[in-house]
C-alpha cells in the first residue's frame, strides 16, 4: 500500500487547493469586480429571445422592462406571431411602457432559422434592426427575473480595458418542495460556485453583455449563425482575442422553477451535450472531477476500511482522505447556498429549501450530475423548445425538426 500514500497526500492537498479555489470565488460574490465605471452609460439595446411563455412571464418581462437605465432601448425578439409569447408581450409591453425608461420598446419577428439555434437567429434578427447609435449590446432570458439596477450592474465592467464581455448567472428558485425540482436547483448551485475573478469563466446567455465594437471585432456576427449556443460562441470568442468575460456577482438572476425527474434529465443531457461539442475542454474538466470527486470519497472510504481492518500502519491518512472529501463536499454545498440565500435576499424570498437539500443530498446530487454528464457523452441531438437539432461540430448545427415546418 506504499503507492497509495503519495496518492493519499496528491488528494489532500488537491482537495486543500480546491477549499481555497471556493473560498477566493465565495469572497468575489460579496465583493464584485473591481471597476470604475460608475460613471459608465453607453446606449444599450437590451434583447430579450422569447419562444411561448414561461413560468412567471409576465413578471419577468416586466422587470426587464422597468430597468432604471437613462439610455437603453428593448427588443423582445419571436419567431412569429403564432408564439404564444407575442400576444403576451403586446400586453406587457402595453401596461408598462408608460412607466419604462427604454426609448423605445420594440417586438421583433425573427422568421425561422435555418443554419443556427432559433434562439441565436432571433437574438441576430435584433441584431441587424438595432438603432444605429447603439454601443452595447445586452441579452437577457425570458425565464430570468431581475432587480431594476441589473442593467447598470451588467455594464459597468464593460469600461474596463481587456474586459471582453460580461456575465451574470442564473439561481434556480424552486416553486415545489419537489425532489427533481430541488436536485434541480442544488446541480445548478455546483456550477455557479466555480464562477470567479479568474480566466475560465463561461458567460451565461440569460444575462450577458459586449461591446458593439468587440462584438464585431472578434467576428461573433459571423459565428453565431453556424452554431446553437449564443453564450459558449460568445466565451469562445471573447477569450480568442485574449479578452476576459467577467463575471458580475450582482447580476445573478433569480429563475422560478418546478419540474419532473424526466424534464431534469432532458434539460441536463442537453446542456451538458451541448458543452461537450461546443466546449469540450470544459466538459471533460467536469466529467475528471466528478469522477475524482466520488472516488476519493468511496474508494478512499472503502481503502480507509481496510487499513483498519487489518491495523496498517498509515491506517489514520488512509482514513483522514474520505473524510476530507466528505468534508469538502459539505464545505462547498454551505458556500453556494450561503451565496444564493444572499442573491434572493434582494429578491425577499431566501430558499431554505433548497439550503437543506443541497447539504443533505450533497453526496446524491453528485451521482446524480455524473450519470447526466455520461449520458451526454453518447449522441449528438438535443430538441430545446421544441425544435430538434443536430451539433455536427462547435460551429457547424442542422436543425433536423421544427414542428413549425409542418403547419
């Protein structure tokens, strides 16, 4: 068992690197970045990709609607007047418009895409109609509901020289005590707490914004029709030209959600099959540490079991390792709610549910995040919203099903 002491001490101090890699990142949540530019106010036009009408809808739009920005103009962007949405909006957007700061608020029909994700075809349609003077350009998801100084938060990073984009992320509020809804919430916790002030950010497509001059410069105009994920095209990009995509603590956005064990599952492989074409470095990261993270756990444990068992002599490191796996699965789960009970503070709804969950289950939802990621390493198409697609490669995408096709 001598091998296994050098592995023994690799995993404790790999796990003592990762304490501290949280520990920086739960800092940044309560501090933000680091910018001046308070003073920052370019023209925005703010696009909003709606496709039918999600839970809370009308409170989403609305909020988006009522940003306190001075110079900002909204583009709610479908893909024909058949979508639910647009009958909706019209409402919205006639109930609050009087009260908005936007200079204009307009509804956009997009028409089908051909080549790309509806989503990216729609947030391009808002793209080429753009007011001519506009600076920057910010995105927004229907699902997401936002304070009224999200926008000037999302922004103010931009000022800063080598920031390329800017990005928030989403914390999914659960409406049921479900346990697929709060397996939900707890896998999604995981991801946002590896967010920081470092270099491997991924900007996150409900709540993102770029320069107008970047976003020609690094050629996104050009990218984004061949592909069927806006924010990873976007983080590709961005990070190419040797830019930075930020991330804005402030900007996290509340998304109430309820689900089903079959509509979890859907959603994970997709997103995860998703990152595994467009990023496969970021997924295969995820698959290692997942795979890493429950065997230093069970078969540390098991190790641990039978150094003692038969009175070896480094029986206490032996032991000491699966504790401190356990530990740090604990100590991660505490952070990242702490950091998500902050952001619904604002929102005056704090989730204990999801508090709870997430450190009782912590163990479960890691099995649960491995069996999602190998079941998104076979295949390579994905129905989101009703339309099915097929990702040939990170800028290459076949739209093999669109029920629109056939009415």
């Amino acid at each position: 068992m001598e091998w296994y002491i050098y592995l023994a001490w690799i995993a404790i101090l790999i796990q003592i690197l990762l304490a501290v890699l949280i520990a920086r990142n739960f800092l940044y949540c309560f501090k933000g970045p680091r910018d001046s530019g308070y003073h920052y106010k370019p023209k925005v036009l703010l696009t909003i990709p709606c496709k039918g009408v999600d839970q809370n809808f009308q409170k989403n739009i609305t909020s988006l609607i009522l940003q306190d920005y001075d110079d900002f103009n909204i583009a709610f962007v479908v893909q024909s007047t058949d979508d639910p949405a647009y009958e909706k909006l019209l409402d919205i957007v006639d109930a609050n418009k009087n009260n908005s700061k936007a200079k204009d608020i307009k509804i956009l029909i997009a028409g089908k895409a051909e080549s790309c994700s509806q989503k990216i075809h729609n947030l391009l349609h808002s793209y080429k109609n753009m007011p001519p003077d506009t600076e920057v350009l910010a995105f927004a998801d229907s699902d997401a509901y936002v304070l009224n100084n999200w926008l000037n938060k999302l922004i103010r990073p931009l000022k800063k020289k080598g920031y390329g984009a800017a990005s928030g992320y989403r914390i999914f509020v659960p409406k049921t005590r479900n346990l697929a809804t709060l397996a939900l919430s707890a896998m999604n916790a995981k991801v946002m707490q590896f967010l920081g002030s470092h270099n491997f950010n991924q900007a996150w497509g409900g709540a993102m914004a770029i320069k107008l001059e970047t976003f020609k410069n690094i050629g996104l105009e050009n990218l984004w029709p061949k592909t069927v994920s806006d924010d990873y095209a976007l983080s590709y990009a961005v990070k190419k030209a040797h830019l930075k995509v930020v991330f804005v603590p402030d900007c996290l956005v509340a998304t109430y959600e309820k689900t089903t064990w079959p509509k979890l599952f859907e959603f994970a492989r997709r997103q995860l099959l998703i990152t595994r074409v467009t990023s496969p470095g970021t997924w295969g990261f995820a698959l290692i540490s997942t795979i890493y993270s429950l065997l230093g756990l069970w078969a540390g444990l098991a190790i641990a079991i039978y150094a003692n068992k038969n009175h070896l002599t480094n029986s206490t490191l032996f032991t000491a390792v699966p504790a401190i796996f356990f530990a740090g699965q604990i100590y991660r789960s505490i952070l990242r709610q702490i950091i998500a009970n902050r952001v619904l503070e604002k929102y005056s709804e704090p989730s204990n549910n999801s508090f709870i969950a997430d450190v009782i289950g912590s163990l479960a939802w890691t099995w649960l995040f491995l069996i999602c990621l190998v079941s998104s390493a076979i295949g390579r198409k994905i129905t989101w919203r009703g339309i099915t697609y097929e990702l040939i490669a990170p800028t290459e995408t076949v739209i093999i099903k669109n029920p629109e096709d056939q009415t």
